[in-house]
C-alpha cells in the first residue's frame, strides 16, 4: 500500500542555488569613492533589504504574472551575507527559469538601489554565485524512504520466523523425552530437596540439631518433652 501511495504523489521539481553579497572590489582612496550609503550601512544590512525586497507578497504577485513559480524561497541567515534561493515548481524546466529570474531580480534590485544614487557599477556592492544550480525531485526522495521501510519489514518478517521454528524445534524435543524429563521441566514439580553438600558435589553435611537453653539443660527440662522426675 505504501509502494502505491508513493507512485500517486506528483513530482515536485526544486532548483536551488547559493551565493553572497561581497563588498566592492575596487580599491581606491576614500576621497576618491562616491558617497555609497549602501555600503556605509554595512554589506549585511544591505543584503537583508534586497531579500525583503523579493521576498514581499507584491514582488511574488509580479513573478506569477510573469508567468513563474510563486513558490520560490530566498534564505538569509541572520547576519550574514550568504544567501541561498529554492524554487519548486511541477516541471524541472520551470523550477530552473524561476530560479534564473529570481537571481535576476535580486541583481536588479541590488544594482538600483545605489543606482539612485549615482554610485558607479565599479564600486557597488554585487552578488557573486558561489554554487553550481542544482535540481532535485520530491517523489524520488519519497521512493527511497518506502524502499527503506520495506526493508525492515523484511527484516521483522524473518525475525518471527526464526522464533518460531525455534519454539515448534524445543516442543518437538521434549516430546520424545521420558517423562521423568518432563517432569523435571516442569516448573509446577517441586524438586526433591538437595543436601547442602549435595548442590556443589561435596560430601553431605550433617546439620547439629537446635540448641537448647542453658537454663533448660539444668533444670532437665527438654524443649521437646515434658520435665524429668528428680
């Protein structure tokens, strides 16, 4: 059932990436750099307001009239600079162009935000791909932990079998035993009592009778009869 379950579900195709807000690469003197508020706020603070950017409900209505998945995703951690995009989508082909559209936004977004205020393409903080794009599909990931499941059913299956051919083997022995052997096996028999010595294959001990009294002893009286006459 579980195997059937499996090929109903509908593959879900996921192309992800990952890449990182650098700092400008142009190194000049700090009287010749144009006033970049941008990178005065710091490439992490930055970085967030681009993510908040793609990631608000008005920017995912645009890229679903654009004809892409809605469903994509751009992780930032918190104070960081590395960044990773996921784009789900019921094809392969269209999980990959909302990806590349996705990268293209947030390119775009970055640039024009220090477009604005004239800051040269040399010396604006940019986006660098650190990781090739990969593409991976829901319904084989599921197929693999139902293969795995299956398997320990497997395993379950000859664990019982094994007890009992185990339990039917020591019923068989027992029946072609006398019955002496069986009566020995029985935990409802109590079994005849042993001598101390007996248990450890030494000689048998002999067990002194009780004490009695040294007040007993000489008035002659015993424990176990009436007193003697004087």
């Amino acid at each position: 059932m579980a195997s059937n379950a499996a090929k109903g579900v509908e593959p879900t195709y996921t192309a992800s990436v990952s890449g990182v807000f650098l700092e400008p690469a142009v190194a000049l003197p700090a009287d010749q750099l144009s006033p970049n508020p941008w990178a005065q706020a710091g490439v992490g603070t930055t970085a967030s307001a681009v993510v908040d950017s793609i990631m608000n409900p008005v920017a995912q209505s645009a890229v679903v009239a654009d004809g892409f998945s809605g469903e994509y995703t751009v992780l930032l951690a918190s104070r960081s600079v590395l960044f990773t995009v996921y784009a789900p989508a019921p094809t392969p082909e269209e999980a990959t162009a909302t990806l590349n559209h996705i990268i293209d936004l947030l390119q775009e977004d970055l640039q024009e935000k220090q477009s604005q205020y004239n800051v040269p393409d040399d010396q604006q903080i940019l986006i660098q791909i650190t990781s090739g794009k990969s593409l991976v599909t829901t319904r084989d990931g599921l197929q693999r932990v139902v293969a795995v499941v299956a398997g320990l059913g497997v395993v379950a299956t000859a664990t019982f079998v094994i007890i009992v051919d185990s339990i039917l083997t020591r019923r068989s022995r027992r029946k072609g035993e006398p019955a002496e052997s069986d009566e020995a096996d029985d935990p409802t028999v109590d079994p005849e009592p042993q001598p101390d010595g007996g248990r450890d294959g030494g000689p048998d001990l002999l067990v002194p009778p009780p004490s009695v009294p040294v007040g007993a002893r000489r008035s002659g009286h015993s424990l176990s009869g009436p007193p003697r006459k004087p």
